[in-house]
C-alpha cells in the first residue's frame, strides 16, 4: 500500500542549517548533510532542503551543497529557495535533487510552472503555497508568508495543478509556529480537489497532529522543522505510533 | 566491473551514478554502442516521456544494440517500460524484451503514484535477501501489466509489475537510487548476478 510521507524541512542559510522558530533567533545547527543522513537513517521518507539566503551570489553554494546530498543520501529530496529560471532548476537537478520547489516566482509569473513542467517534467515541480485567511476567505501569500496576493488559495491550488505541477506543498501561515495542528479543513480542500498529491505544512505539535493531518486532513504526506531539529518528536517514534493508528507508513526493514 | 549507464537524455542519472558509487562501482555514461556492449553490466535508467525516449534511441540506433545485449542489463522506472512491446503513453512502440503492456492507471486514486510502497511475491536473485513487503520509491503514471515475466508486484489502483525478469533482462518500475537500503540491495544483486 502507498505510505503516507514524513518530510523533514531544512532550513539552510549559506550552506549551513539554521534553526530557529519563525525565522527568529536564527542560529548554526551544523551541516546539513550530517543531518540529512541522520534523517534518512531513522525513517524519514523524503527531505526538503528550503534555503533562506538572502542574497544571490550566495545561493551558488546551494549548487554545491545539493550535489553532497546527492553523493550521501539514498531518499528523495527537494530544494527550494530563490528558484526562479530553468537554468536555476537545470543546475540543482543536474547536481542531483529529484524535486524543486518554486513558490513567489511561480505566483509573480505562473507560465514558469507551465515550462518547468515541460522541460523536466511535472514529477520534479513542486508549487510551494503559503496561506492566510484574511478577511474570511484564504490568500496566497508571498516573500516567505509576509505579503498578501490577489490570489485565493484554493483557486490557485487548481490553477498550479493545470499548469502541471507535481505536487503541492501548502504551508498554512496560521498554523505554522503554533504547534496547535495543521491546517486539516483547508489541506482536506485542497487535497480532495486536486489529483496530484498534496504535502501538508504548518503546525506540527504533536503525533496526533500527523494522525489528523493524514485523516481529517487528507494530505498524502507531512512536513516539519522545528519538531524534529529541537527533537521534541523523532521520526521513529512517530513512525510507529501512526502505525499502530493503522496508517500506512513505511518502516524500513 | 565494468559497468555502462546508457545515456539517452532520459533525466537526470547522476542519482543512479551516486548510487553505484555508494557500492564501489564507478559507472560509465555512455551512449557508444561499442562501450555499451563491452560492459559487464548495462543499467538503462530513464525519466521521461515514453514517445520521446524512444525517437531518442532509435535515431541513435540503440534500440538495436540494447536489444542485442547479452550481458545482465536492468532497466529501471522509464527503463522497465520501454523493455516493453508498447506504452500507452502516446500510443508508443517499445522495444519488445518483454512482450507486456505498459498502461496508464486509472484515476481512481492520485495519479502518478508518488512515494513509497510494498514489493509483493518477489522471485530471484534481484531480491536475495530482502524481506517480503520491503518499501521501495515510486513515481509513474503508467504500469507494465502482469505476465509471465513478473518477479515482483506492488498494487496501487491495481496490481502491476513492480519487477521483470527474461533472459539477461531485468526491470524495476521503482527507483533503486531513492529507495533506502533495500534499493540499495537491489542494485548490489543486479551486480552480483552471474
């Protein structure tokens, strides 16, 4: 049976992880390549490498960072992060990432989904979306969840889709921090109104919390920093407690 | 070992390379048919879209050489499909190793199927010492259907080929080189075969 994905997110700031609770008090937890070992050694079914350098000419040390990754790590991983061209995208794939995930460029010029998906294929296009419910209804934010759209999010969701995405990663900007839950209304919509899969962001406090997101929430898969990095839950352990909840999870043998 | 990776411009292979590195191979790209059939080993890897991949190939005349291969040779994802007689993926002539169908899923769940899942009723030495219903991770719209040729299953919307075997032929509709240690397995037992 097709499991249900558990997605540590890095955070990585010129080539190193950062932690930190949004966005604040930033500091240095090491190398990521160590750290994505360590999660795919403990079960994690995928990884997301999201990097929050602020300048250009630092980000050419993603490049570099991906193709470590790719030389240690034997799960799937997707980078994202300031990707806003093919030639961003041809140079992380070729390095060695099997999924990118674009976000404000995709809402700033949505044709990028149509090529991306066209010269690489939509398996390896993830559309990040961040989301706010602002005056009752949800809006696609953007530049890391701070400025508003025009944009609603579940019209934008099927619009992303059509253009050929891959796969949706939603990052619910109101859950996200709270560690009171993902954002299980809005993903269910989302989740049961598009075909392809959708990843589940924003919230995690607890195991319970992936067990409603996979259930209430109808999300295929669930992503999560800081729960994981402070080792407040480990993947083992919240591997197994789905699985006695009866969800289908993958525990490697 | 001598070991070539065709390369036919079916997406990405560096994670296949990594891969083999990780088990001390060093493999050759190459799209040469001398290289390709003087390798001990020939891994035919694929991303992509059927019709295109095929035009590839046979406009390189390596529809020919791969067919003619007498070494152990496994194609994997897009590789497994285009062993086939035909795809239904833009209507495609395949190359025929294996006289299967390869059929596009239903839409009955999300489609393609993407991420991990079981490998059933495994048969032969690809799967030397792995344990039944291991995991092993998948992205594919289309399937080969299940024939005499099958050594392994997995069962999303229906039940297909995860694995085929004929001859010196071996496929994998999965990805060995994103699938954790048991892919890792997998690829050491193509390189074990004897």
């Amino acid at each position: 049976m097709l499991t249900k994905r558990i997605i540590p997110c890095l955070d990585i700031k010129e080539g190193r992880t950062v932690k930190g609770v949004n966005f604040v008090g930033l500091r240095d937890a090491g190398d990521p390549v160590e750290l994505a070992a360590r999660y795919a050694a403990e079960g994690a079914d995928e990884l997301v490498f999201l990097d929050i350098t602020a300048t250009v000419e630092k980000r050419k040390t993603l490049v570099d960072l991906v193709r470590k990754v790719a030389a240690q790590i034997n799960i799937p991983f997707t980078v994202g992060g300031g990707i806003s061209s093919i030639q961003d995208v041809s140079a992380l794939l070729n390095a060695g990432a099997d999924k990118i995930s674009i976000n404000s460029s995709a809402v700033k010029r949505p044709d990028l989904i149509n090529e991306l998906a066209q010269e690489f294929g939509s398996q390896c296009v993830v559309v990040a979306i961040d989301s706010r419910f602002v005056n009752n209804e949800h809006i696609v934010h953007v530049n890391g969840g701070r400025t508003p759209t025009e944009l609603r999010t579940i019209a934008w969701a099927k619009e992303v889709e059509q253009r050929g995405a891959g796969e949706i990663l939603l990052t619910s900007m109101d859950s996200d921090g709270t560690k009171a839950g993902f954002a299980d209304e809005l993903n269910a919509v989302i989740s049961e109104l598009v075909a392809i899969p959708l990843i589940a962001s924003g919230g995690a406090g607890t195991m319970e919390h992936f067990f409603t997101t996979f259930t209430k929430g109808k999300s295929d898969a669930a992503l999560a920093a800081s729960i994981f990095h402070f080792k407040e839950i480990s993947v083992p352990d919240l591997k197994a407690y789905l699985r006695t909840k009866n969800i289908p999870i993958r525990i490697e043998k | 070992m001598s070991l070539v990776i065709i390369d036919y411009n079916a997406g990405n292979v560096q994670s296949v390379t990594y891969a083999l590195q990780r088990l001390g191979v060093e493999p050759v790209l190459s799209a040469d048919p001398e290289v390709i059939q003087k390798a001990d080993r020939v891994i035919f890897p694929g991303v992509g879209e059927a019709s295109t991949a095929m035009r590839f190939l046979k406009e390189r005349n390596l529809d020919s050489v791969i067919k003619s291969l007498k070494q152990p040779v496994f194609g994997v994802c897009l590789g497994q499909q285009l062993l086939c007689a035909h795809s239904e993926e833009n209507n495609t002539d395949c190359l025929g190793i294996f006289d299967v169908r390869v059929m596009k899923f239903e839409p009955l769940l999300k489609v393609p199927q993407m991420g991990w899942n079981n490998l059933d009723n495994m048969i032969g030495p690809l799967f030397k010492g792995i344990e039944e219903e291991s995991y092993v991770y998948y992205v594919h719209s289309y399937y080969a259907e299940l024939s005499p040729y099958t050594i392994a299953t997995t069962n999303y919307i229906t039940e297909f080929s995860a694995a085929m075997h004929k001859d010196n032929f071996y496929a994998l509709q999965a990805h060995p080189e994103k699938s954790g240690k048991v892919g890792e397995r997998i690829l050491q037992n193509f390189l074990d075969i004897k």
